[in-house]
C-alpha cells in the first residue's frame, strides 16, 4: 500500500515491520473511535486539543477538519486550542491556528441527520 493509503503517515512503515500489531492497533482504536460517549464533536475537540499540546500539525489539521465535518464552528475549534493557553502557553496554540483554520476549511460539510 502507498502512503496515502493510510490514515497516518507513520503506519505504512509500523505495517511493513510488524503488520500484526498494525492490524491490532487499527482495531483498537476503531474502538475507541465508536465510544458512544462523548460525542463525536466533543471526541474531535479533545483530540484536537491533545495535538496541540503535542506541537503536532498533522494531528491539529487532521482533527480541526474531522472536527468540522462532524458539524463544529470554527469558534468552538478556536475557543478549544485556546482552552490549552493557561496551562501550556501561548505559543502552540497561536501556532496551531493557522494549521486547524487549515484543516477546518479542507472539511467536508456535515451531513444532515
């Protein structure tokens, strides 16, 4: 499989080296990913928040778009990366803003239930 075949960069090579624990760890976080608590919004939030912590670009696009296409504004995915100022400065969180506004303008509208 190409690069692009997967959903993060880092598991084309984790797969050539160790394809049974590629294939484990894709089930258990398909797991995680069908919690039916919190909701999907308010799971997108937090993992957007944990990547901004982290100072990851990839992590912070990828969960400002799945944020927005699972139906956030971008003032509430603004109002979450500012939720990590008190305790992790400013810095990464002005940083991480022009990457979530890019990630949120990539996401595909959410579908009407």
């Amino acid at each position: 499989m190409s690069e692009s075949e997967w959903s993060f960069p880092f598991e084309g090579a984790l797969h050539d080296v160790f394809p049974s624990l590629h294939d484990a760890q894709s089930s258990w976080l398909s797991q995680i990913d069908s919690l039916p608590a919190p909701d999907r919004k308010t799971h997108e939030l937090i993992r957007l928040v944990c990547t901004v912590i982290l100072r990851n670009p990839a992590g912070i696009r990828r969960h400002a778009r799945l944020a927005g296409e699972v139906g956030a504004n971008w003032d509430e995915v603004l109002g979450a990366i500012m939720l990590t100022v008190p305790p992790f400065g400013m810095l990464a969180a002005v940083e991480a803003i022009p990457t979530a506004r890019e990630g949120f303008d990539a996401a595909a509208a959410p579908e009407d239930d």
